[in-house]
C-alpha cells in the first residue's frame, strides 16, 4: 500500500466514502437523540462492526483520552435502519489522544459507505462534544460522489474539505475518513478527489498523497491502545467482546470494566499479537456480572514497566447490561 508523507514537518498528531453492500453484518446500536427516561435493559444489542483491518508493524507515538460524558441509554435499533460508523478524534491529556468510533442510526440502504461518509461530514452530537470528541473534517464538506473497485474507494469532497487547519489538522481529517471508509469488508484503501480532482498533494500543507492509503497510513493517529470494538456509547454486550490495536511494552494491556458507581467489574490482562515497536492487534471476550442495565466505563490502560502504575489510559462510556 501506498504511504503519505508531509513536504512540511509534521510536529502533531492529526478520514472516504464508498457505496457497497452490507455484507459486514449487523453494526450495533446507537443512543437515540432525545434521552430515554428508563432504559430498555433487554434490547440493546452489542457494537458487530466488523473487526480491525490487518495491519503492518510500525513504531507507534500515541496513547489515550480521558473518561467522557455518556450519551442518552442505548435502544433497540428499528426496523427499516441500519447502524453504521463515523471516526472523529477523542481529546486526552497529551499523548492519550486519538481516532475514536461512534455509530449512527441510518435509514436502511445498501450503500452503506455512502450513509457513513455523510455521518462524518454531519459532525458530531451534542453529547459527544462534551465528552471531549472532535472533528478535524471542516464544516461544510460535502461528498460529491464514491465508488469503489477492487478494495479502493475513491471518494470525491467538495473544496470545503481542503481548507484550513495545519498539517495536523489536514492529517487528523483524511485519518477520519479513511477509518470510516475501511470499516467495511469491502474497502481496504482510499483516494481522495476534491471537486472531481485527484488530490496528490492536499492543500497548502504540502501532504502528499502518492496513491491509495490506508489504516496503517494513520498509526500515528491512534492512541497506544486502540479500541475499535465497542466504540464510543456502545452497547458493550455481556460476554462482552472486546477488540482493537496497541503498541505497548510487551504487547502486554490491561482491560478494565467499572459500574456506574465507578466499582471494578474486571481488570482482565491482555495480550496482543505484537508490542514494543510495533502494532500488534487484541481480541478478549470477558464477562462482568451487574444487577441492572446501566452506563459504565470501559478503561484500557498500560500498566509502567517501571513501577506498574497505570499509564496510556483510554476510558469510553459503554451500557452494560445484567447476562441473559
């Protein structure tokens, strides 16, 4: 796959549209907009979103956020909608910040990389801007078209997307659509168009985009330990899988899941399939016992080769619910 490189230096951190079929399946569920007085404790269903994409070693550079404001109680999701997902960016203290999913409740339809694209350029909910979640995804955008041919999308934005924001901000942005094109089986990179323009170099930032790119394109983007699955205000399920990618010492991170009192449900250790300069990816299935269906944290942490205090943690509002 083809790499981006910035003509300018790059001194931060800093996403495409496709129509395709929905063979990944079922997505989850979302919270509604307007909040749910009781909870329905036995509807809500877990985040089925496809897992991450295989990825390359590469050295990693970021780690986490900090805890965020749930959003209202999951439900069931109707009939005649699909659940889809958008990227945008979670703040953090410095180094714990980076790409998280939310979902979005669509009307059904068989282009599915097409009705994700337009919930990134939509932007954000109220409830995750207080929790601390942005986008880099200048207001105004428009997706001008998308098609897709053996595992690229080609996406094409209106001008709005190239303006504003530095190499950061211009990186931050390709990095969202791109995580939110490649959710789907059938997309493994993206070009970027802009106003029917191939873009080979982006905008005043001089970033230069030689050919497809892909997830592995925006390591720098994610925190130490990536939770691609539940995303952010999930349904977490119970078991409860959880997924993602980390590059950590050893390989080795700790899942944690804590009630809506705060209480430790489970502190599970984690092994990924690669650490210490390298991306590895994680898969774990845990169980955690609560009487009634509640918002809680999942919190993936670090524990310090030096004195084992936790470090790169990462928490996400999830709804737990008692096992059935």
């Amino acid at each position: 796959m083809k790499r981006l490189a910035p003509v300018a230096a790059i001194v931060a951190f800093v996403a495409v549209i496709a129509a395709c079929t929905p063979s990944s399946g079922g997505l989850g569920t979302v919270p509604p907009i307007e909040p749910t007085p009781v909870p329905s404790t036995g509807q809500a269903s877990p985040d089925l979103t496809p897992a991450p994409s295989p990825i390359q070693p590469s050295p990693s550079t970021g780690p986490s956020a900090s805890p965020a404001t749930p959003p209202a109680s999951p439900t069931a999701t109707p009939a005649g909608t699909t659940i889809v997902r958008a990227y945008f960016w979670l703040e953090g203290p410095q180094g714990t910040a980076g790409l998280v999913g939310v979902l979005r409740e669509v009307p059904e339809t068989r282009a599915v990389a097409t009705a994700a694209m337009n919930a990134l350029v939509a932007g954000l909910t109220a409830a995750e801007r207080d929790g601390g979640i942005s986008s880099a995804v200048p207001a105004g955008t428009q997706l001008l078209g998308i098609s897709i041919e053996n595992g690229i999308a080609t996406v094409d934005l209106s001008s709005e997307f190239e303006s504003g924001g530095g190499s950061a901000s211009v990186l931050t942005r390709l990095g969202q659509v791109v995580y939110t094109l490649t959710q789907f089986p059938t997309v493994d990179s993206v070009v970027f168009r802009v106003e029917g323009r191939t873009v080979t170099v982006f905008g005043g930032e001089g970033v230069i985009l030689d050919g497809p790119v892909a997830r592995d394109d925006y390591h720098d983007l994610l925190p130490a330990i990536f939770v691609d699955r539940p995303v952010w205000g999930a349904a977490i399920g119970n078991p409860a899988r959880v997924a993602g990618l980390s590059n950590v010492f050893e390989a080795s991170s700790q899942v944690q899941l804590l009630d809506g009192a705060g209480r430790v449900l489970v502190d599970q250790y984690v092994m990924a399939t690669c650490g210490t300069g390298c991306w590895g990816t994680f898969d774990v299935t845990i169980d955690y016992d609560v009487a009634r269906a509640q918002w809680g944290t999942l919190r993936v942490y670090e524990p310090s080769a030096r004195d084992g205090t936790s470090e790169n943690i990462r928490d996400y509002p999830v709804w737990l619910t008692p096992a059935g």
